[in-house]
C-alpha cells in the first residue's frame, strides 16, 4: 500500500493492471476521419480510493511519538501501559557519533547522506 502510494499509483495498477483504452472514429459520407474518441479507465476505482483512505486515517489515529492507537492510548487509563527499558540501536550509534565529527568541519549537514553497513 505505502509503496503504490510512494509510486502515485492505484494498487491494482501496482500490481500489474492497466487500464483499458478505447478509441471510437467517426466518420463522414464520404469515408473521411473525422473524429476520434478515446476513453481510458479510471486508474482509481472504489476500492482504491477506500484503501487509500482507510491508510490516511490509520496514519491521522496513530501516534507520532510511540506509534500506538490513539483511540486506545488517549483513554484516561494509563496506568494500562509499561514502559520497557530503552534499547540503543548499535548502527544508529555510530552514525550519530560519524555525524557527530563530520559536522564540525561541514556546514551542509542537511544535503549529505549517509549509509550504515555491517562489519564482516
């Protein structure tokens, strides 16, 4: 779903359909083209607009800052959650502490890009 919605693209159209063209041509008496028609189909048909708005309201009821279901982690209950020790990501770590020396001496930070690989 996300990644048709990255595409721009229906989801039957990411799974490999497309749409249909049909192009009429009118004549006159004497034989000559005079018209042509084409007509595509709707690259968004009901079900694609459903999924596409149904994603648009998981992503509106969902918690930016600990992705949790807002409907249920906004109830006044909170004594329903635990918060579990904190982890550190060991490739986030060195790219931060990377980042951490190259910014000193670039004042681009915000157009450089960075890969992390594992060691083998």
């Amino acid at each position: 779903m996300e990644a048709a919605e990255r595409l721009g693209v229906s989801l039957r159209r990411f799974d490999g359909w497309e749409p249909t063209e049909v192009t009429e041509h009118e004549y006159d008496d004497a034989g000559r083209l005079v018209r042509s028609v084409s007509r595509r189909e709707s690259e968004f048909d009901e079900e694609d607009r459903g999924w596409f708005l149904a994603l648009a309201l998981c992503r509106r009821l969902t918690c930016a800052g600990c992705g949790h279901w807002l409907p249920e982690s906004t109830s006044t209950a909170t004594e329903d959650y635990q918060v579990d020790a904190p982890y550190r990501c060991g490739a986030c770590t060195m790219l931060a502490m990377r980042q951490e020396q190259h910014s000193e001496k670039n004042q681009h930070m915000h157009a450089t890009r960075w890969t992390v690989e594992r060691r083998r």
